[in-house]
C-alpha cells in the first residue's frame, strides 16, 4: 500500500504544475486501465503529502475527450489518494461567473459521448449504480469554500456545470441552450472525471476557473474568444491559488 496522500490536484488547461510543491518525487504508474497523462508530481506542500497531475499532459496535448480519465484517477488512487481537487478551467454563462471568477459547483450535467465513462466496461465486472444525485463530495466542498474564506479568497459557492464535449468551443446557440438547461458554467473535462471518481470511492470536488464569457454570454455577444485571452485570464484567476491551498 502506497503512504497516504493527503490531496491530489489535477489540473486543467493553464495549470501544468504547482510550483509550490517541494521535496518533489515523480511517479507515472501504469494503472489497469493504462497509462495516465503524464507524471504524477508527489512533494509536500505545508507539510502534507500532495500530488499533482496535469490532466492534458504538461505539455497539453491530450485532448478533453481523448483523457485516460480512469487511469488518472486509478494512478491517483494507487499512489495513495482519497481526496481530489480537480481543477477546471471553464467558460462562464450566467451573471455571476464572469472571465477570473473561482467557483465550486455543487450539480453538473453532461453533454459529453462516446467517453469510457464507467469502471464497469469489461465483461464479467459487476455492474454498479452509484449514487449521483449529488455530484460532488459535499465534505470536500465545504472544507474547499472554508479555506477559501480562511484564505480571504472569493470562491462562489455552487452552480453548474455543463460538460460539453469539445474540443471546439460552443455555438452561441448551444450556450443558450445549456443556459435553459439551467448550467452556469462550461467546461470539457468534468465528465466522466466525477463519475468515476464516485466508483472509484474517492471523495472529489471541483474548483471551477472561469477564464472566459461562453460564447454569446457575456455584454460583448460578438467576442471571440481567443486561447491566448483564456491563458491570461487563468494565470490571474490562479495567483490565489497557493494561499487557497495552504489553507486547505
Ligand atoms: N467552453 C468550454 N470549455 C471551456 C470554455 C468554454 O467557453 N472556456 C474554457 N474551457
């Protein structure tokens, strides 16, 4: 049995390493369901054991629908994780999810396809129906938006999250139709990620990193929304980041 991890970060687009990781070791296990997306980082952050794994590889070039989303976990989960903090850089739709906004959405819907989106694939494994109803670890959660506030960080508590398939941004059509559906924000990467993590037992919640207005969202409906734009604005919306995480 790997030594416990006391958190396990992933990052998302922008957030290829926390570089307040110190004492750093780096581990890639193969998993059963193959390799993850790169090295995992294991280091001491304040004195706890945390790892960090880049969700697109460090040099993002995994695609959202072509992430080993299991075998992230799965590593995770072998090099002694319980607890994940996924990162996810996402577009804002209603009001108050606006471009540099940090968010933990409590509900999530997935528009995604064709993703391995359960442990349950091989024939012969026992089926499982996990519970869903509420997407992410509410302990996790609270702790998240009290060290948050402990931190002096603004994090908006709730909302949610609409996961879209990619790797092209959205119409303006199919924004306002997640807006309907009741989403405020959208992302690439949040599913199948919370689902497995429930199958797999492992307590997660999402920090939500809005680096742009969706398409049509914000007061300028014509913006085009730029990489370089969406990059800016992770790197500001991240420089509480460290604070957050001492606090956590
Ligand atoms: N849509 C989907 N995913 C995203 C966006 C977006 O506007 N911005 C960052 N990730």
């Amino acid at each position: 049995m790997a030594p416990r991890l006391d958190l396990a970060v992933i990052g998302g687009t922008g957030l290829y390493r926390l570089a307040e990781l110190q004492d750093v070791e780096t581990q890639q296990p193969d998993t059963r369901f193959g390799a993850p997306s790169g090295p995992v980082r294991i280091g001491t952050l304040h004195g706890r054991r945390v790892a960090f794994l880049a969700r697109h590889g460090e040099g993002h070039s995994i695609p959202p629908h072509r992430i080993n989303y299991r075998a992230n976990l799965a590593a995770l989960q072998a090099l002694g994780a319980r607890r994940v903090l996924a990162l996810n850089t996402v577009g804002g739709i209603t009001e108050r999810f606006g471009p540099r906004v940090l968010a933990c959405p409590d509900q999530l819907i997935d528009y995604t396809w064709g993703r391995v989106s359960t442990l349950c694939e091989e024939p012969g494994t026992e089926v499982v129906h996990i519970d869903f109803g509420e997407p992410y670890d509410r302990a996790l959660r609270r702790e998240l938006l009290a060290a948050a506030a402990k931190a002096g960080v603004p994090v908006v508590d709730g909302g949610c999250y609409g996961a879209t398939q990619g790797p092209r941004l959205e119409t303006r059509a199919e924004i306002a139709r997640l807006r309907r559906d009741g989403c405020d924000l959208v992302g690439m990467t949040g599913m199948p990620e919370a689902a497995l993590a429930r199958e797999l037992g492992l307590e997660y919640a999402c920090l939500a990193i809005v680096a742009n207005w969706a398409a049509g969202a914000g007061p300028d409906p014509d913006e085009v929304i730029t990489l370089q734009d969406v990059l800016d604005n992770v790197t500001a919306a991240t420089a509480t980041l460290p604070g957050l995480l001492a606090a956590l």
